[in-house]
C-alpha cells in the first residue's frame, strides 16, 4: 500500500499549490478519499494517511465494508440515493452528500428522527445541466434548501456538484461557480442552514474546483491509483 501514501504526498503538494495560486492555504480544503470498490486494506492504508473522510457511492457495499475497516473515520454517501434505503443510510453514513429531491430529505428525516440523531447533508446540485448526472435544477435549488431548512432532524451543512464532463476548462470551472454563486445565494436568503461546504472537485479537476472555492474535494483515483482492469 505504499503507493497509496505516495500518491498522498504528491497529491497534498497539488492541493496547496492550487490553493496558494488563488490566495487560499492547503488547510481550507478537505478530502473526502473515495473508497468505492476499494478493499478495507486500501481504505485503512489511506486513513493512515491521515485522511479521516470516506466517500462512499453504495449503502449495501459499504455496509460491508465498514465492519472491516479499523481506522476510524467519518463516512459520506456521495452516491445516488433511493428513499426507500433511507433508513440503512442514516445508520451507516455521518453525512449524505448527495440529498436532490424532497422526497429523499423526508425519508431521510423520518429515519434520523426516529434514530435520535440528526443527519448532516449536503444539496446536490446538477450545475452541469447534465441529463447524466443526479441533482436537483439550479434555479429549484434555493427554494428546496429552505424546505429542507424545516425537517428538524437534518442539518444542511452545504451543496455539492460534479463538474461538467469536458476538458474545456471554462466550461468545468462555470459549472463550479455556478455552485459557488448558488451558496451566496442561499446565504442571503437567510435560511437556517449552515453553507459551510462546497463539495466539488474529483481527480480530474479538483485545481479547478480549488480555484472556484471549492472546500470539500472528492478524490478517489488520485490517491488510491486505477482500479484494476482499468486503462
């Protein structure tokens, strides 16, 4: 698993020079190491690395995998998320990224509630204008964080995007400060949330996120190499 501390190392240096070049420092941004399809070997490896968030795209794969993990950490589904797994999601996952219709926010609420605990989510965003992307519609998004705002048993801790699927940089950046202006947005609707995340950014274009304020990066290939039986 050296590789996987190398490819840290390597990639921490990337992170606080794309930070340094927008006036930002390396310890305003996150990583949520995506471990999807990775072993429990590779996920404690890289928690050994000191990264302590872990994103996670299915509920019945990580229910698995959880029990084999030592490390501690917090776990994020950052997957697409069915209602009616609501309920294994609240008792697995610290935060649900991934939260883009009402609907789920209710499923989601009832279960945390009857749980005694509330979730910390994140509104997903479809700021690419993607039909092959998950999220809620830009100019829906202020109005569906204040009607989560009044399920007591969540807490909207932010927003969060996956970046257009292009190499034209302004094209990914656009879909990134479209997020970023969504936050302000919400901000001054004075809602009760809480805007302390923008989630966006992936291996292929987390500088670009970076760049754009992004403060939650989700990394998977970066720090853990190419799954096998990739190009």
């Amino acid at each position: 698993m050296e590789h996987i501390r190398k490819n840290w190392l390597d990639l921490a240096e990337r992170i606080a020079r794309a930070a340094e070049r927008v006036g930002r420092t390396a310890d305003a941004v996150e990583v949520v190491a995506v471990s999807k399809t990775r072993s429990a070997q590779e996920v404690e490896a890289a928690c050994r690395c000191g990264l302590r968030l872990l994103g996670e795209n299915r509920v019945r794969e990580t229910a698995n995998k959880k029990a084999l993990v030592g490390e501690e950490a917090a776990w994020h589904l950052i997957g697409h998320l069915q209602s009616n797994k609501a309920g294994k999601a609240v008792e697995l996952f610290d935060m649900v990224q991934s939260v883009d219709r009402l609907s789920l926010a209710h499923a989601l609420a009832r279960r945390a509630a009857a749980a005694g605990r509330r979730l910390d989510i994140l509104v997903q965003v479809n700021t690419a204008d993607s039909e092959s992307q998950s999220g809620a519609a830009p100019e829906e998004a202020v109005n569906l964080v204040g009607q989560i705002a009044e399920l007591p048993s969540l807490q909207v801790r932010g927003l969060m995007t996956i970046g257009a699927h292009a190499t034209d940089e302004a094209l990914v950046r656009a879909s990134f400060a479209r997020l970023r202006l969504l936050r302000e947005d919400i901000i001054t609707a004075d809602l009760a949330v809480r805007m302390d995340y923008l989630s966006m950014g992936m291996s292929g274009d987390f500088e670009w996120a970076i760049a754009e304020g992004a403060n939650l990066l989700r990394l998977g290939t970066a720090i853990f190499g190419a799954r096998d039986g990739a190009g």
